[in-house]
C-alpha cells in the first residue's frame, strides 16, 4: 500500500514537471489536429487505446484526456499545448515512416460541457472533432455506476433518474454566466442529459462544420472493429495499418436495470433518436 502511494505521488510529481517544461517549450510543440469529445462510457478510452498503436499518432503525454476545454481553461492555451509532442520528434518519425505524423486527445466531457465547443472551435480552428454514440440507455446506466462508484453519485440510479431534472435546474446557464464555475451536476449527474445526442451535435455541426465532424456507433465499432477504425483514418488523413488490437476498455458489471424502467428511458430517448437518425442519414445501432 505504501509502496503504491509513493508510486502515485512520484508520478504526480513527474507530471507536474514535465507540464511545467512543456508550458516553456509550448512553441515548439505540436497543435492537436483532432480532439475525441465524447460521449462518456461510449468506448472512447478504446479507440484512443487503438490510435496509440498507430505509427502516425503521438499522444498527449501522461493521460488520454487534457481537460483543458472543460477544466482547465483558465490555465491558458501554453499549458495545453504543453501536453503534445515536440514537432521535432513528429518530424524524425514522418522522415522514418513516409508518412504524416498528427497529435490529438480525448477529453469525453468536451461535447457535454457548455462552454468547451466554443472554445474549441476559436482557439483550434481547423480541428477535428470525433464522437463515440452509444445506446442512450446504456450510456445513462453506466455513467451513473462510473459515478457512484467514485462517490460522485450518491442515489439509486432509478432515484438519480427522477431527481436529474431538480439537479440540473439553471446549472449550465450558471456555467454559461460564469465560467470559473464548475457544476458537480453537470459533470456528474447529468446521466439522461449526456445521450440526448442530437442537440450536442447540431452544436458542434454550427461552430466547425459538418466536415470535420465524424461519429461513430461505438456498438458498431465494438462489433466490427475494422472498419470503423478505417473510418477514423481516412478521416484523419493517416494510413490504415493492419495489427491495431482493438478491445474493450473500462466495461463494468451491473446488475441490470428492470424492464419498467429499461422501457421508460427508451420512450424518453425515442424522439431524440429519430432527430439524431435524420440527423445521421441512418438508424443507430440501438433502435435497429
């Protein structure tokens, strides 16, 4: 135990130095050319798994998520960009391979947040985004074990479900008035809120474009990994390259919802579903 603690605190310590040393060296760093900004539980800590494999992509050093957009704003734009490589060692690696080299992180609180998309969009133009969906239902369930698991949720889920209106009342225009403010109920109560896709998209859609937006069904990714992964290549203008393992990251047993309230989130998620499915130009995986 005491030996693991050590560990943590020496490597919160290394992280700290190196994210001073990278603020100092900011210029010389790379600019992140995509973000992955949601959806959380929707398998995007496994498809940042599957990228780290890739020859043409250098991670954000020490996590998969910067939470810059989100948490960290205030720190300023030299903080964040002292996370990425160095683009001296994106050039000895595009020199070795013959092939381009690009930088990115996922922070799945990005597309939620409602500040972040903005940001994003002024302070990164030309970025592109990438958005794991998955069944709404599932998403809300597993958001809210995430939670209580980590003491951030303290109600059952069925009770979580009822109170989430009351709890989210005024929280994101709060956040909107006030950027120094952070909402606990935004960040970690809002377990119905975060799959009602469609209008976080058509968000995102008005500030960068359609173009430079690409989401995946991550029930179709998990199913058939390699096409969906060749998907995100082409998007992001790196070669398909065979030996990528792709598994599923972060899954946790629970004891299943009933059928009574399974049914009742579904009628509740129904219309965003079909907005999201005109949206989209096909049904997601889970109302096929």
């Amino acid at each position: 135990m005491a030996t693991s603690r050590v560990r943590k605190i020496l490597s919160h310590q290394a992280g700290v130095l190196a994210r001073s040393a990278g603020r100092l060296t900011a210029d010389r760093r790379m600019t992140p050319s995509f973000l992955i900004v949601g959806t959380q539980r929707g398998g995007t800590t496994s498809l940042h798994k599957a990228l780290v494999q890739h020859p043409s992509f250098l991670p954000a050093r020490f996590r998969k998520g910067v939470h810059y957009f989100d948490m960290d704003y205030q720190r300023g734009h030299r903080w964040f960009q002292g996370h990425f490589p160095s683009r001296s060692k994106a050039a000895r690696l595009e020199q070795a391979s013959g092939h381009r080299v690009i930088t990115g992180e996922a922070s799945p609180y990005y597309m939620w947040h409602p500040l972040a998309p903005e940001r994003i969009a002024r302070d990164l133009p030309g970025v592109k985004l990438i958005v794991l969906l998955r069944d709404p239902v599932g998403r809300a369930y597993s958001g809210w074990s995430h939670e209580y698991a980590r003491g951030f949720e303290t109600e059952t889920f069925e009770r979580a479900v009822e109170l989430e209106p009351q709890r989210m009342a005024g929280e994101r225009e709060r956040m909107k008035a006030d950027p120094s403010y952070h909402s606990h109920a935004v960040r970690h109560l809002a377990h119905l809120g975060r799959g009602e896709y469609i209008d976080q998209l058509l968000h995102l859609e008005s500030l960068v474009g359609r173009e430079r937006l690409l989401v995946i069904d991550s029930e179709d990714y998990f199913a058939e990994p390699q096409p969906a992964f060749a998907e995100v290549c082409r998007f992001l203008d790196i070669p398909d390259v065979a030996g990528i393992v792709h598994d599923q990251h972060n899954a946790r047993s629970r004891t299943p919802m009933s059928d009574e309230l399974k049914q009742r989130l579904e009628e509740h998620f129904r219309p965003y579903d079909e907005r999201l499915a005109a949206w989209l130009g096909r049904t997601p995986s889970w109302r096929r």
